[in-house]
C-alpha cells in the first residue's frame, strides 16, 4: 500500500513524465487580491495566466497545491468533522494546460494515471459532464461526453447541472465546464442493493467526488455575463486526501496516514480513543469522534497559515484563522475535557508527517508552536472564566 507522501510523489512524477513542470505551492494566505483571501483551489494562484493578465512560462505544470475553505463562495467549514471527507485545509493536487492541451490529453492522463499507475478498481469510478445551462447559453459537453466514452461504459458517465459541472472561482474570473470523477468506495453487498450511479453527488459519505477536471474558456464578469478568454486552458483538482484514503482502502480520510499520527497523539493526550461508534455508545462515541476529527483538521489550517506569515489576529484573515484555532480548542474542551492548551503539542507531529513536502512546516515550528501555545493561553483563560 502506498502511504501518502509515495501517493503524492507519484502523482507529480507522473505529470513530469508528460512534460509538466513541477512547481511548489503557493502560500495558502492571498496578499493583494480583493476577491480572495485563502487561495481556495489549485487554480487560484494561477488566475491571471488563464485571464492572459500574466506571461506564460511554462504552459504545462503540476503541483499540490494548500488549499482553504472557510469563506466565501467556497465554505466548507460546518461539514469539517461531522463527516469523513471535508477539510477546512487540503491539498489539491492539480495539473495544468495554459493554452497548451484541452479536454483529449486532460481526460485521457486522468484516466490513465487513476486506472493504470494507481490501479483504482474502474468499475467503481464514475464520471460526470456538464449537460449545459440555457442561462448562460451554454450546451451539452458532448466533446468530453465522447471522450470519456472510450474509457467508460455510459451507464457511468452521468450528466451534471451548472451547480456541479461548471467551475468557477468566485463571483468574478476565469470559469468553465467541467467534468468530475467520483469513487465508489461502498461494499459490494450495498453496491448491489443500489447501483452507485443514483449515489453521486448525493451526499453519500462512500460515494465521493475525487477530481475534477475544469475545462477553462470563460470569464465571470461582474455583471454576471461570460466572456470567452484569449485561450483555453485545463485547471485541475484532486482532493489529495481523499484520493489517499481511496488508495489506501479506507473508509474515511481520517483513518489514513494524513491524519492518524495526529489522531493518535491527541489519544494520548486526552485519554479518549478515536473508534467507531456501536450500538451501545453511539452518542457518546459519536462526540469524542467529531472533536478529534475537527481538531485534527484545524490543526492543519492554523500551522500552515502560521508559516506562511499569516498569525491569528483580530481582523481579515487573521481573524479567519483565531476563528478556527478557537473552534478547535472549544471542542477540545467540552468534548475531549482537554482543560490546558493542547493544540500547540500537536504541531511537531504534523511536522513530521508533512515535512517532506512542505519544508515550511519543519524550518517555523518553533514559531508556529509558540504563537498557537499563546493564542491557547489567553482563550483557555476565557473559557474559565
Ligand atoms: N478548480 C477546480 C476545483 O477546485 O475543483
């Protein structure tokens, strides 16, 4: 089994193989852009090469790129913890034509690189394609309908609306069709009783999206119109850790070596165990299991936020970040009776684990361990009085 720095590796390797350059990720903090605090996906660094505001360097690249979602037009910060496979931070694993190649190369590598190299079950994966919105004058993607059809049967290629197949940043920016993969991780008893075509996009924890492929023509002006941009590009999207727990056979991202050592030390900090509810502890179970889901997430959010230069304040994005930092230390404490700052004893953990990749994490630990004790400190004060 891979663990999840080879499944990381891989993918970039894989990319390189097909001329991509690799490049690191970009902050997760956006300075200087008034639609974007957190970058919020893999394309967002990349906004003004698709918008032809920037000169192209390399028109084919490959990264992972930190991602955050917790505000604006993409939010997910209530699912964090109550389910299995929603992060206020992640990775997002992404590759990228700029005006290079469009929908033949893109669905044929992401196919190639989930069935060949990764060797992903095909029969559990599904695609989806952008049926077309009379809105914005926009029709059917028969283009990637058709491509798709060479690799998978058409019982599995399902056709989504504007909300699901049609990427777009924000309000305002580059924007287009789109087509997802998603993973069908159930048994093969409950695939059986129900067939996973009538599971995608329905909220279905074992039913999940994994990549999505955004076919990049327009841009989201303010008034709402679409123009068409000078040319057209692939942004690409893979939940990292999902493809991991994919990959590693798990039923829940937090089972898989991107969360467990964290897990595991907050065990040992708390004296609780991580485990899945039965019958007779369920609710119990249940709450203990939601705190450290969340805990282990928000960890993530603050420590990489902290090397990237953005502390905890009261305003902005600093303010975004006490927000997290404080939920997490609420459900420490009324979950997991953690009464002392436990948040900051975590910090060398994720280091070790996510050193490798992002050197920032080892080279500001002692900083970012002191700011997140500190911040405990004064809000750990607060909650006894
Ligand atoms: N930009 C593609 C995605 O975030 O899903």
């Amino acid at each position: 089994m891979l663990n999840s720095n080879e499944v990381r590796e891989k993918f970039l390797d894989f990319f390189k193989s097909k001329g991509h350059e690799i490049v690191p990720s970009a902050p997760m903090v956006v300075k200087n852009d008034p639609t974007l605090m957190f970058n919020n996906s893999g394309m967002a660094p990349f906004k003004d090469l698709f918008l032809g505001n920037a000169p192209i360097k390399f028109p084919r690249v490959a990264d992972t790129q930190k991602c955050l979602r917790v505000s604006g037009k993409h939010n997910d910060l209530e699912e964090v913890g109550v389910d299995t496979y929603h992060h206020t931070m992640f990775e997002m694993l992404g590759n990228w034509s700029f005006g290079d190649y469009f929908k033949k190369e893109a669905i044929t590598w992401a196919w190639e690189l989930l069935t060949d190299v990764y060797k992903i079950d095909k029969s559990r994966l599904y695609v989806t394609v952008f049926e077309g919105s009379a809105e914005d004058g926009l029709g059917f993607d028969q283009e990637a309908y058709d491509l798709w059809k060479q690799f998978v049967p058409e019982e599995r290629i399902l056709r989504g609306n504007k909300k699901d197949n049609f990427w777009e940043m924000g309000d305002m920016g580059p924007c287009g069709p789109c087509t997802e993969i998603h993973y069908d991780g159930r048994s093969d008893a409950d695939i059986a009783k129900i067939p996973g075509a009538s599971r995608v996009n329905n909220d279905d924890p074992q039913v999940i999206e994994i990549w999505n492929n955004v076919f990049m023509e327009f841009e989201r002006k303010a008034d709402g119109s679409l123009i068409k941009l000078p040319k057209q590009h692939v942004d690409t999207g893979m939940g990292f850790e999902r493809l991991v727990r994919v990959l590693q056979g798990k039923q829940s991202n937090y089972d898989t070596d991107v969360f467990k050592p964290v897990i595991d030390k907050l065990e040992e900090l708390s004296g609780h165990r991580y485990k899945p509810e039965n019958e007779n502890d369920h609710k119990k179970q249940l709450i203990i299991n939601i705190a450290m889901r969340v805990i282990a997430d928000h960890i993530r959010a603050i420590s990489f936020s902290i090397a990237d230069g953005q502390l905890p304040s009261n305003t902005g994005a600093g303010y975004v970040i006490r927000r997290i930092l404080r939920r997490a230390i609420r459900y420490g404490y009324q979950s997991l009776n953690l009464k002392e700052p436990f948040m900051f004893r975590l910090v060398p953990v994720l280091a070790n684990q996510l050193g490798h990749a992002f050197p920032e994490l080892l080279s500001q630990k002692l900083l970012i361990e002191k700011v997140i004790r500190e911040e405990e400190s004064s809000f750990f004060r607060t909650l006894e009085k």
